[in-house]
C-alpha cells in the first residue's frame, strides 16, 4: 500500500512532527482545507493545493494551479510521475512517497519485449503462395523510371529548400537563442520568489534579462508584477512568521501548565521577540489576550491559562461574528469571510482537537451562509446593471460589477462580473459618444 510520510514544520529546529498517512483509493487531495484527503496547516498551501491520482499501476501528482506551487525534489511541478522516495514540498511542509513491494517495482520496472523478441526468435514467415490459388494476384509491373526532368526539378526544390532553412537558421537563431536565454532568467526568478526570496527575484531580472529578445517584455511584466505584490507578500510573511512564533510559545505554555520541563525564561524570550519584531499583528493581540501574565513579562502559576478553554472560545467566536455580520450588512463579503477565516486560522495552533473541531464546524456553516447570501446580492446587481445599460448607463452598471470584484470575494462571480463588465463597455463603444 502506498503511503506518505509528511513533516509538518521543515524550518522547526527539531526537525518538526512526522506522521505517515497510508493512501486507500485511487485519488487523494492535498490542501489547508478540512475536507482534503490530506490536510496540510501551512500557510503557503492552498485550500486545494495538489492530487495524487494512480495511472494504471503509477501515482502521478497534478498541482492544483496553487498560488504558491508545489516542488517534486526541489523543482516546481505542475504535474510528475512519483517513484519511491519522492519528496513533495509545499511551503514548510514536506510529503515523502513511499511504496512496498510490487508497486516499487512495477514504478521502477522498463517497458518489457515480447517473449520471442527477446529470445532473439523471429516470426515465422509466410508461406509461398500456390500459384493455382483462386485469390492469386500475379506481381505488378515495375514503375518506369523518372526523366532527367524529373529528377532536376525534385533535387532543385531540395536544394532550394535547404538553403531556405540555412536563411531561417542564420538570421533568426540568435533572436530565437536570446530569448530562450530570457526565458531561463525568469525562470530562475520564479524559484526565488518560490523560496521567499522577492526582492533577490526582481534584482535578478533587472539585472539579467536582455531586451534584444521578444520575450524582454514579458521579464519587464514580471518585475512589475512582483513589485506590485511585494507588499501584501511582505505583510503575508510577516504574519506567518509570528504564527510560528506564537505556535511555538503555545507548546511551551502548554507543557509548562502541565507541569513539564518547559522553561519558563525561553518563553519569556519568545513573548518579547513577539512583542518587539512583530508588533501590532493579529498574533500579537492574541498573545497578549491569552497569556497576559507572560506577556506583562511574569512568570505565573502551572495551569493558570489553560481554565474552561471551550467556553472562553465560544465567547470569543460569537464576539468575532458580530463584527463579521456588520461586513456582511455593507455588502462587504470579502471582509465577513476573511474575518471569519483569519481568526481560526490565526489561533488553531494554540487550540486543544475540542477547540479545533468546534471551530471548524461553525467556520464552515458561517462561509457558506455567507457565500449564499452574496450569490443572492449578486443577482439582484445583475437586474440593476440591465435597467441602467438599457437605459445607456453605462458607467454605473460598470461599477456595480466592480464593486462585486472588490467586496464579494467568490472567483466565480468575480469572473462572472469581470465578463459583465467586458460586455458592457463593448455595448458602450458601440452606442458611440452619448452612451454613458
């Protein structure tokens, strides 16, 4: 049976927790939401990140378009053939594949020759025909051999055609070599902002791409891509980064309430790197709502923090909750449900499995009865939109779809608004002048 071994934290310094996840079926999907096969608590995995589907007798990995993508043995793949002992790397974590018995071997094993071929015996060949046979066809006659014409006109166009490739060759091959060479630089750059590495990313296009090739614009694109998300991306990582410092600090508290060898002094040393290098986060806040004596720089009593945690959650989601209906009151989706979503994925490190499935349960019944309601919004803004483009309102129908983009956050009617708004402002060049 094949299995995956998966290592939850790659930068922990103990070398993170490792669980092996034995795969029954033919299909398993991989990603940070609750309802994959594989659930994987990392911020850079996405809610559906990759699959892993049995071909025949092999495991193939097909990547999910994720927003971060998914390394094979250190290379990003969208999709690969996985033999036994493939890692798989998606954000801190690493997925190992493992196989037993036949299935290594049918992985491994090369297409095999028939028996004879291999015996080194040939067919039998056909026996000759009787030439009384009913079904006898005597041999066709031999064709005739070309003219001297002939002959001249079929090499001429080789010949022709042969210096035309040589022309193709000479003049379009370093045009064609360069932009193969501009290819390989954004390449490059893709698998160091694969590794964090944004900044080094951008330097390394500006530095290496060459604008003698076509594909030069597309490096320029890049790099005012990159600059573009560099901050949200920046701000991302920042979060991240406290996460697992509050994490960590989580466990130690944790084994210091039950009365094991944590240090009381390197937690104190984790709350003032959480207080300091990451002020002002969500994680910080939290710190300092859940561990207030440690985050005054105090060391209180074993089992202090750890009192009624269930209760204390509920109060905490339901407070929570309020603030995502007033969202969802303005019409502001997007933010009702990232609200919603930030606040468990935020604190699941420091829950109990009680906490976490209590969590998880309302999360999931608050998204999609959100969610609901926007499709519902949704249709009642593509009425609106048809009055005002029949009337030659051009302009507002416009903006009552981007307003969708902005506030419902749901790729499916940020797509469908995106088409409405392309039709529109079709119809409005073609109404001329006084449309809008």
């Amino acid at each position: 049976m094949p299995n995956l071994t998966i290592r939850a934290n790659l930068s922990d310094p103990n070398g993170g927790a490792e669980s092996l996840q034995n795969i029954d079926g033919d299909r398993v999907t991989i990603g940070r939401a609750p309802h994959n096969d594989i659930q994987i608590h990392d911020g850079h995995a996405s809610k559906e990140h990759c699959l892993l589907v049995l071909r025949g007798d092999r495991w193939k990995l097909i990547d999910l378009e994720s927003h971060n993508g998914t390394r094979v043995n250190k290379a990003f793949k969208n999709q690969a053939w996985l033999a036994h002992d493939d890692t798989i790397r998606i954000g801190e974590a690493e997925l190992r594949f493992g196989l037993e018995g036949r299935a290594r071997q049918a992985a491994t094993r090369p297409p095999k020759a028939s028996a004879e071929v291999a015996a080194g015996v040939r067919p039998p060949s056909r026996p000759a025909r009787d030439e009384f046979e009913d079904d006898y066809e005597p041999v066709p006659p031999s064709r005739p051999s070309k003219s001297a014409g002939e002959k001249f006109l079929i090499f001429g166009g080789a010949a022709l055609g042969l210096v035309i490739t040589m022309w193709i060759v000479v003049t379009q091959g370093g045009m064609l070599a360069q932009d193969s060479y501009n290819e390989k630089v954004r390449r490059e750059a893709n698998r160091l902002v694969g590794n964090g590495q944004w900044d080094e990313a951008i330097a390394y296009l500006e530095e290496h791409s060459d604008p003698s090739g076509n594909a030069y614009d597309i490096n320029k694109r890049r790099i005012a891509e990159l600059e573009r998300n560099k901050p949200d991306y920046k701000k991302s990582m920042r979060e991240t980064a406290a996460r697992k410092v509050l994490s960590r600090m989580a466990n130690k508290i944790a084994n210091y309430n039950r009365g094991g060898s944590a240090d009381p002094q390197y937690i104190l040393e984790l709350m003032n790197r959480l207080k300091t290098q990451y002020a002002g986060t969500e994680q910080d806040a939290l710190a300092a709502q859940n561990y207030p004596a440690f985050y005054a720089g105090r060391v209180p009593e074993p089992g202090i923090n750890t009192r009624n945690p269930l209760r204390k959650t509920k109060k905490e989601w339901e407070a929570i909750c309020e603030k995502a209906d007033d969202y969802r009151k303005q019409e502001h989706f997007r933010e009702a449900r990232e609200t919603l979503i930030k606040f468990v994925r935020v604190r699941e490190a420091t829950l109990n499995e009680v906490q976490l499935d209590y969590l998880n349960k309302e999360l999931e019944k608050r998204v999609n009865s959100i969610d609901h309601l926007a499709r519902t919004y949704f249709s009642s803004v593509e009425r609106r939109a048809h009055g005002l483009v029949k009337n030659s309102r051009f302009d507002q129908a416009i903006q009552l779809y981007r307003n969708v983009i902005a506030n419902y956050g749901i790729d499916k009617l940020a797509r469908k608004a995106k088409e409405a708004i392309a039709d529109i402002e079709q119809k409005k060049a073609e109404a001329g002048p006084k449309g809008g």
